[in-house]
C-alpha cells in the first residue's frame, strides 16, 4: 500500500494594492476613533468659513458676486491642503519620532503599501471636507453648482492633482523636523503663509503682486484658482492676476508638483529620525 504525499496549501499573500487596501482601511479606522482629531479637522476650515464669511458679505464691485462667496471655494483648496499636507507632514513625522516607520519597515510589507494606506486616508477626509464645505457654501452662501459636464470635470481634476501634490509633498516635507514635538510649527508655519498669500483669507486683487507671484510657485494657489472657476461666474474673473481662470495652467502647475512632489519623496524620505541615523 503506497501512501502519496500530502503538499501543504499555501494561500497567496496580497499584492501592494490589496495591502494598500488594508493600510488604508487601518489609517482610517484609527483616524475616526478620534473624535477630538476629526472634529478639529472638518471644523476647523467651515468655522473660518464662516467667520470670514460673515465679515466680508458686501457685493464686489464689476465681479457680480459677493466677497463671502469668494472664500468658499478658497475653503475648499484650502481644507484639501490640510487634509493632505498638513496631515501627513505631521502624522509621518510622530510616527518616525515614535519609531512606528522602523518597526514597519522591518516588516515583510511593502513600503508602497504605507504610502498607499496614507492616500487612501487622506482621500477619504479630503472628499467629506470638501462635501461638508460645498454643502455650507450652496446653503448659506449662494455658491451655485455647476451646471455643465465640463466644470464638473475641471473639479476632478483640480481635487485629485492638488490632493495627489499636497499629500506628496506632506510626504516629503515630514522628513524636515527633527522630532514629533516641533512637526507641528515646522509644517503649519509655511502652509499659514502660503493660505494668506494664495487668496484664501485675502481676496487676490488686494495682495501685491510679488506676493502672488511667490503664491504662484505652489499649488495652494493654483486650486483656489481653479475652484473659483469651477463655482464662480465668468464676471469673477476680473478679480484674477491674470483676468481668466487660467485652467490650463492650473494643470501644468498641479501636474508639475505632483512629478517634483513624488521626485521629493524618493529623494528625502526617512525611516528612522535623525538620532537613529
């Protein structure tokens, strides 16, 4: 009587997307549980909405808008750059200061996979904050929808290229403080220029224009530009550096930062902090 060897079954392990997958789905479990975290988070650009809002409610002149309405869209460029950049330049740089990247990357997981789980999560907020602040600008403000296919897909595009550069370059931006204690003052400090200087807290035909010209070199001003194409009329456009919405442009630039965000990333990325070596 022979007896045929039994090969034990092996179950095939996921690939980088299914891990990138679970990642996500593990940075998003963590970041709901939260509540103090997510609060702050989805208030924090709606409150200065309204604040900002409720100040500057006059009509512009010659723009067939009110000066309320312009903060909207600036809103939205803005809480898609919090939710990305500002996050991620944080939460890397604790998780690198606390040695959670060197116990990962000890790991049989692929480093992409946590790159992965990172987009997925900041993909996850920067679609509610942006639902959460286009529901208060139609309601309160009067910030029409747009009525054509074609400013729908300039919205697309716009939120996912200045997503994808904004969360790359939180990326690499969170290999610049030295620990998790001054991450904060390190990533928050050039984000709050850049709000003031890319017509977020002020309107664009009243910054110089060497301010806007230095705004220009990142992508914060180009999504709000963008997204005051997409939900303001025509007549706004005067208000603009350049008198048009600029949409080609705008995708150069965003499309440009996302290749020197990810050329940034591979160039001065980190596992471990500096006292580590």
């Amino acid at each position: 009587m022979t007896t045929t060897a039994v090969r034990p079954r092996t179950e095939r392990l996921p690939g980088v997307w299914g891990l990138g997958l679970r990642r996500g789905a593990l940075e998003t479990k963590q970041f709901f549980r939260q509540r103090d975290q997510v609060v702050f988070t989805f208030a924090f650009p709606v409150v200065f909405l309204f604040l900002f809002a409720s100040i500057f409610s006059d009509d512009v002149e010659g723009a067939g808008i009110k000066a309320s309405q312009l903060y909207v869209p600036a809103m939205m460029a803005a809480g898609i750059m919090s939710t990305s950049f500002q996050s991620l330049g944080v939460s890397i740089a604790v998780e690198r200061d606390e040695k959670v990247l060197r116990r990962l990357r000890g790991t049989p997981m692929p480093p992409a996979a946590y790159f992965l789980g990172k987009i997925w999560l900041v993909l996850v907020t920067g679609i509610l904050e942006t639902a959460i602040l286009l529901l208060v600008g139609t309601t309160l403000y009067d910030v029409a929808l747009p009525s054509d296919a074609g400013r729908w897909f300039a919205f697309a595009w716009i939120f996912v290229l200045g997503l994808t550069a904004c969360a790359l370059l939180g990326i690499a931006v969170s290999s610049v403080p030295k620990s998790s204690k001054s991450a904060s003052s390190v990533v928050v400090l050039p984000f709050l220029v850049l709000q003031f200087i890319s017509g977020v807290y002020i309107a664009i035909d009243t910054i110089p224009d060497w301010m806007l010209n230095i705004g220009a070199l990142f992508p914060l001003k180009w999504m709000c530009q963008g997204l005051r194409g997409v939900f303001l009329p025509d007549s706004a456009q005067v208000l603009e550096q350049a008198g048009n919405w600029e949409f080609g442009r705008t995708a150069l630039v965003l499309g440009a930062w996302c290749v020197g965000g990810l050329l940034l990333c591979l160039l001065t990325f980190r596992w471990k902090n500096r006292r580590a070596g």
